[in-house]
C-alpha cells in the first residue's frame, strides 16, 4: 500500500478569511494523490473478477482514500468548527426556538437503560421505559389541558399530520363530509400543507394591523362546510391571539374543530393550558418547548394532544397503565391508526422528561416568563432605530422590518448576513410574510443579559451605519466565512446534493 503525501491548500483571499489555525481546506481528504494502483492503493487488475463471499463480482477498487487516524481527525474537527451551533453561540432565529440542550438530559438518556433497548424486546421486559412515556404522556396532557396524547410524531409538521387526521376521521365518524379548513395569512406553512395533504381545500383568514386574526372575516367563513380552524399561538407575529376563547366558541357553534399549532407553546408552557382556551387537538414540538436537540442534533419529536371526545382517534401506539403494569396500545378501533415505526424517537422522550423533572411547574413557567422577557428587553432596545410593525407587547419573539434600512439601500438579508459577520447567527428572515421584509428575533430564556446586550449593540451599530450612509459596505458580508454569501434561491430551487 502506498501512503499518499496531502496537498496542502489555502483557501484564496478573495474566497475567504478563514483563521490560519483552521489550516486546511475542508476538501483535504478529497484531495489524496491517486496512485496507479486507483485511490486505495489496490491494484484493480487483481481485484478484476474477484468474487465476493456473496458472489458478487467486485470489478473497481471501492475508491477510500489512504489517511491517517490524526488526518481524519482532523478534517472533521475541521469541518465541525465550520459550523454554527447553539453550543457556539446565540442562535436567535425566531420561530425556531434555539435554546439550549441541557447537558443534564443528555446524560439521561445515554444510560444504558435507555439506550440499548430495542423496539422489539418483549413489554414486561421494558416497563421503565414505558414507565417514562406514560410519565411523559401525563405531564404534557396536564400542561395542555389535553387529556389524550400519542407520541410517535417524528416533528410538529408530523405532529400537526397526525392532529388533522384525527379531526379528519373524527368528522368521517360522525358522517360529514366537510372540504375546508381556515388558516389565518400568518401561519406558519406546514398548516395549511398539512391540511392540503388531508385532502383539505385551505381558506385563508386575514390578520388585522395588530397581527390578529380578523375576527369578522373569520365569521363570515365559518359554515357547517369547515372541518377545522389551525391557529397558532401565540402566532408567527409574536403576538398572543387574545381573542382566541370567542375564536373557539365561534367555531365550535358550526361543529368545526380546533387546532392549535403549539409550536410556540414555550412562550406561555405553565402559564396558559390551550384545554382551557377551547382548543380540540394541538402538537408540541418538544425540541423547542423541551429543549430536546434540533435537526442535525437527533430526531425530532411532536406529540399531538386531544380533547377526551377525540382520544379513541389518536394514532398508535400510546402508553396505557392497567394496575401497575404500563401495556402499549398498538391497535385501537377508530384510531387513525399508525404514522411512525415502531415507538417513536424515544431517546427525545427521555430528554424531554428530564427538561420537565429537572425544572418542575414552576420551573417551565420561569423560562416561558424569561424568554418573553427576553424577546420584549431586545424589542424595547431596537424600537427607536427598528420598524416595528405591530405595537404593543410581543411574547417569546420579537418582529422588525428594514423599512428604515431600505431608505438607505440596506435590506434585511444585509442586515442579518452583517450578524455572521459579527459572530452572531442571523434571526429568521422574511417571515412571517404578512408585513415585507421581516426580521423574527427570538433570544429564548437560555441567553444571558450580557450577550443579548452583545446582539442589540451590534445590531444598533447596522443601524447607525446604515443612516449614517455607511450601509454599502454590508452587501458585501459575510466576508470571513467559509462560504461567501449564496445564491438562496438557486440553491433552493436547484439543489446540488453531489458533487
Ligand atoms: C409555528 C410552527 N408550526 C410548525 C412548525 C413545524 O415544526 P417542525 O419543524 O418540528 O416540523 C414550526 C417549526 O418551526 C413552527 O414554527
């Protein structure tokens, strides 16, 4: 075999301004010298017609480049660092809700009787587990006021599929057969997605200048065709809908269901038990409200939540007790019935239940006060140089807009591509698509008041630069990332996923 020497490589000026210590370009391993032999020093010639155990034929060398243990170390060290992560620093994109993965729940859930069972294993021999859900299951119907809940939803979008086909089969049970589902302007798009792949026809209800949902315009669409009314709140403006208790009792007087896309729930967990608001099924998304990891960070988790009227819907499989043994329900008469293999992703319950115990009530309640405070401290700092577009108290979010930016030439995308620049992840853009040119901050209750102080002075800074005719220079950022600024909609519109 032969040991292939690596081809050093510095990322041009013009490129990048990536800090010497991060040495090699990230494509390092890709750029291993072939030899004759092909990349894995075996020479093809022999490996030509050679058969398998399994009696394949392996006709080319499989290609794996000859690297050292430290090289592939380091390459991906490399690569990690490259990243951003709520464990680099504030993430304060709204409606994301970056707050911090306790430490705590990830030990919990890599004890070893959590994590080396298996789906299969016979009940009596993981009734802890079950146990957990069961305690899981319990806690979130006590915060939401929701008596029955199922677990398996592998997301909210998923969570809020599994919701509207309870409300679906629910109305099928009884005979209707109703087409529409309202969804107000502002919501977040998996809503009416969710109800379109429900076999919905989705009618859109307008938001009022104060970014609620406009009460008239919702009686005029309610008729005994509506299935249900998908509401979020607080809602992707950041405001709580407070007329969401005439919300539902207008709804349920034309027999239409409510559904409260809880996605938000963080911002009044504790506080606010939807139950009680009037609301029929809602999702939790236990990676925002319960700090389990996001995306990248392991497998999502959105439970759904239902009205006791709507509990023998849910989809399977849920936790029941009988005596003091815990039984899994896999198969129940009306439930819509399956939507995920086997169990769900249990290692986020796990994590999720130690958020909850490690904090109890009165601990949830404290950071859903926090985060508000939170978002509404950045609001009452960047007020007199932000547009804001709907007055008063926002909850867990707060919402700008770079229409005074624009004045100058300077829009949202410089705004937020200028806080990488700065170390700061960018807030999210252009949503919600209500008002133009958005800006959705959400600091979370996991962010101390020195580097949210950090964030609202270098956002002040955009801000005096840009009125002071400095702004230009900003079209030009990031500067000092591995990737210079892209072209989004290329990227979205024509993904290249190999290279
Ligand atoms: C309001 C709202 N609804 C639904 C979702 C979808 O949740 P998920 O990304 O877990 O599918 C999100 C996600 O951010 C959201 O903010």
């Amino acid at each position: 075999m032969t040991v292939h020497a690596l081809k050093e490589k510095s990322m041009p000026h013009s490129e990048s301004h990536i800090p010497a210590h991060r040495g090699l370009m990230f494509d390092e391993a890709l750029l291993i010298e072939q030899s004759s032999e092909g990349r894995s020093g075996v020479d093809l010639e022999t490996l030509k017609g050679t058969k398998s155990r399994t009696g394949l034929a392996t006709r080319e060398a499989i290609g794996l480049p000859e690297v050292s243990e430290p090289q592939v170390v380091r390459h991906f060290t490399r690569l990690s660092q490259m990243n951003y992560s709520i464990d680099s620093g504030m993430y304060p994109l709204g409606s994301c809700t970056m707050k911090h993965n306790p430490r705590l729940n990830e030990r919990v859930a890599r004890l070893p009787g959590f994590a080396n069972i298996h789906p299969l294993q016979p009940e009596s021999t993981v009734q802890g587990a079950l146990e957990l859900t069961y305690t899981l299951q319990h806690w979130l119907a006590v915060l939401s006021g929701l008596p029955g809940v199922a677990m398996s939803p592998a997301a909210g979008a998923h969570g809020e599929l599994a919701g509207m086909m309870v409300i679906r089969k629910a109305h099928e049970m009884k005979g209707n057969s109703r087409k529409i589902v309202l969804v107000p302007d502002s919501a977040h798009g998996t809503n009416p997605a969710t109800a379109a792949m429900c076999g919905y026809t989705i009618k859109t209800i307008p938001s009022t200048k104060d970014a609620q949902v406009d009460i008239e315009a919702l009686k005029a669409a309610l008729n005994k065709d509506v299935a249900a009314f998908m509401l979020t709140n607080p809602n992707t403006c950041g405001m709580f809908e407070s007329q969401v208790k005439e919300i539902a009792d207008m709804r349920h007087k034309v027999g239409a269901y409510f559904y409260c896309d809880g996605a938000n729930f963080n911002a009044i967990v504790g506080r606010v038990r939807p139950g009680d608001l009037g609301v029929d099924v809602m999702h939790f998304n236990l990676h925002k409200t319960f700090s389990t990891p996001h995306g990248g960070g392991g497998p999502g988790c959105g439970p759904v939540a239902v009205t006791k009227e709507l509990t023998p819907y849910l989809p399977v499989p849920y936790v029941a007790k009988d005596g003091e043994r815990y039984r899994l329900v896999t198969k129940a008469e009306h439930s819509v019935g399956r939507i995920k293999g086997f169990q769900g992703n249990f290692g986020m319950f796990v994590r999720a239940l130690a958020y909850m115990m490690a904090h109890g009530a009165d601990g949830l309640r404290q950071a859903a006060e926090d985060a508000v405070l939170n978002a509404n401290y950045i609001l009452s700092q960047l007020k007199d140089l932000y547009h804001v577009p709907f007055k008063g108290y926002c909850m867990h979010e707060c919402l700008f807009t770079d229409k005074l930016q624009k004045e100058q030439g300077v829009t949202t995308m410089d705004i937020a591509k200028t806080l990488i620049e700065h170390g700061f992840h960018p807030m999210t853009v252009y949503i919600p698509l209500v008002v133009q040119g958005t800006m959705l901050i959400e600091p979370t209750e996991s962010e101390t008041k020195r580097t949210i102080d950090n964030f609202i002075a270098v956002m002040r800074l955009i801000a005096e630069k840009t009125a002071a005719g400095e702004g230009e220079a900003f079209h030009e950022n990031p500067r000092s990332t591995p990737r210079r600024r892209l072209d989004e909609v290329a990227a979205a519109k024509n993904p290249k996923l190999k290279w």
